[in-house]
C-alpha cells in the first residue's frame, strides 16, 4: 500500500524530531552529574581566588615602585606590577572559556564587566608606574641636600672667613664687607630653605610663588657679591672669588632641581596612587566579588533543578 499524505507529514515529524533528539544528545555536556558541576563550580571559583590574588599583588608592587628609594627598585617593582598584571589577564582568559562551555548569561555578563574595570586599571597602572620610575622629586631632594648643599656650605665658609677677619675691626669698609657678606649668607640660606618645599609642592602657581621668592634673594646675592669685589682691596680677595664661584656652581645645580621638581613625577604618581588607583582598584574588587557571587547563585540554581526563566 503506498502511503497517503497524513501518513508522509507523520513520518516527517518524526524524522525532525529524531534528528533533533540526536542534536541535543551530540551537544550535551558528556558529563553532568553532580560531582562534575561542583567540580566545575570549584574551578571556577578558584580562578577567581587566583584572580584576586594577583591583583592583590599588582597593587602591592605599584605602591612599592612608588615609594621606593632608587631608580632601580622603582624599576623592579614596577615590573613585578606589571608581570602581576599580566597573570590576572591570563587566569581571565581560563575563565572567560570556562563560562563559554557552560555559563550563565548573568556571569558572562559580570567577567565582561570586570574586564572593562580591569581595562581602566591597566590605563591608570601605565600612566603611574611610568612616572614613578622617573622619581624627580626624589633626584631633586638627592642634588638639594648633596652637590648643592655642598657648594652653598663652600661658599658660606668663605664668606664666613671674611667676616671674622674683620670682626674687631671698626673701620667703616670693613663694617660694610661684614654687612654684605652677612646680607649674602642669609639670602642664600633662605634659598636653601625655599628648595624642599618647592620639591614636595604639587600646584604650579605655589611653584611660580617660591620661585619668585627664590629669584628676588638671588639678586640680592649677586648684588652683594658684586658690591664685594668692588671694594678696594677686594677684587682679587681668595674668600670672595671662592664665594663668587661656589655660588655660581650652586646656582646651576639649582637650575637642575627646579627641572627636576617641575616634572614632580613622585607627587603626581602618588597622588594617582592615592585615588585614581584606589578607585579602579575598589571596582575590580567588587567586580570579582559579584561574579564570585553570581558563580555560587548558579550552582546552587542547577544542585536545585530550578533555572530562572530570565538568569539575569
């Protein structure tokens, strides 16, 4: 008997939903018990320990590259940051193709969530750890208190000599040679006291202020000099050419520092530290701390048998 059409549109439904029997056995996870998913949930759970953990690390190395006391520690915690950095994007990875398999749309949703807060972290990372590997301020406080103390300490003793040459004397020049050597010695002093605070100073206007300061004493210095060598006996005097000269090489080292301390790579690299950082570094802790969450909510959903109709 040849069949009639009922009989063929039975046949064809069968044959669809055979094939679609053996579809969804072909791509059913081959093991689902319930041993496998805590196994699967532990996994994933432990890659975000592994996660924290290296961010924890990223972060303890950024703020030890800021702090540190030479180029080259700067230089080998920044990279101990950055390696930290590096494996947190790697144990991502591993997790993004865990939840591929076999994840909700809800934590699919959260890893993306925490690689775009990672993505922020990675930009303020960069900017930080390259400015505090540079440590101006640090270099600027090293020439401050070293070559240009030194050279202000030389120039101070001079004229100091002058002056006690001249100490029980009551003619009027050398009364003037102690008033300008005295005058010269005060100014520069206060030069000397304007630097620190220049260096540890963040705003640019305050920087211009002290430099202005700093300018109005230096000609007074200079005056004082010049006004020294003027005096008859004076222009080949050894304390004055020793106290001319060593304040000049100071003056020079002093250019030096208020470059150093303009490009303020210290101040800026903490002050980022302080609160882009910490910012960025709070999201990615709450960021893992929900997917963590949302891992748990899932298996406790499938151990259960109840699956949400929207996950999200």
């Amino acid at each position: 008997m040849k069949p009639g059409l009922k009989d063929l549109l039975w046949m064809a439904v069968g044959a669809a939903l055979f094939g679609a029997i053996i579809l969804v056995a072909l791509n059913a996870p081959p093991d689902q018990t319930p041993a496998a998913k805590l196994a699967l949930k532990d996994r994933k759970i432990e890659i975000v320990d592994r996660m924290r953990a290296a961010l924890a690390s990223a972060s303890e190395a950024e703020k030890s590259a800021v702090m540190a006391a030479t180029d080259q520690e700067s230089e080998t915690f920044a990279n101990q940051a950055r390696a930290a950095t590096a494996t947190l994007r790697q144990e991502r990875e591993q997790l993004s193709g865990l939840l591929g398999a076999g994840g909700s749309p809800r934590t699919k949703d959260l890893l993306a969530q925490f690689s775009k807060t990672l993505a922020d972290l990675e930009r303020v990372d960069r900017n930080l750890l390259n400015l505090a590997v540079q440590n101006t301020n640090l270099k600027a406080y090293q020439l401050a208190f070293g070559p240009a103390g030194e050279a202000l300490q030389e120039a101070d003793d001079a004229l100091s000599h002058l002056v006690t040459e001249r100490a029980d004397s009551n003619s009027p020049e050398d009364k003037k040679v102690i008033r300008l050597a005295d005058d010269a010695r005060i100014s520069a002093l206060r030069i000397q006291t304007l630097l620190p605070p220049h260096i540890a100073e963040e705003s640019d206007q305050k920087m211009d202020e002290l430099e202005v300061r700093m300018t109005h004493e230096d000609q007074a210095i200079r005056k004082g000099l010049a006004d020294l060598a003027a005096i008859p006996g004076l222009a080949d005097d050894k304390d004055v050419a020793t106290a001319t000269a060593c304040y000049g090489r100071y003056t020079e080292i002093r250019s030096q520092i208020l470059k150093l301390s303009r490009e303020n790579t210290n101040v800026r690299s903490l002050t980022i530290s302080l609160n882009e950082k910490r910012r960025a570094m709070f999201l990615c802790q709450d960021a893992l701390s929900a997917l963590e969450q949302a891992i748990e909510q899932e298996f406790s959903r499938e151990a259960s048998g109840h699956t949400p109709v929207n996950p999200r």
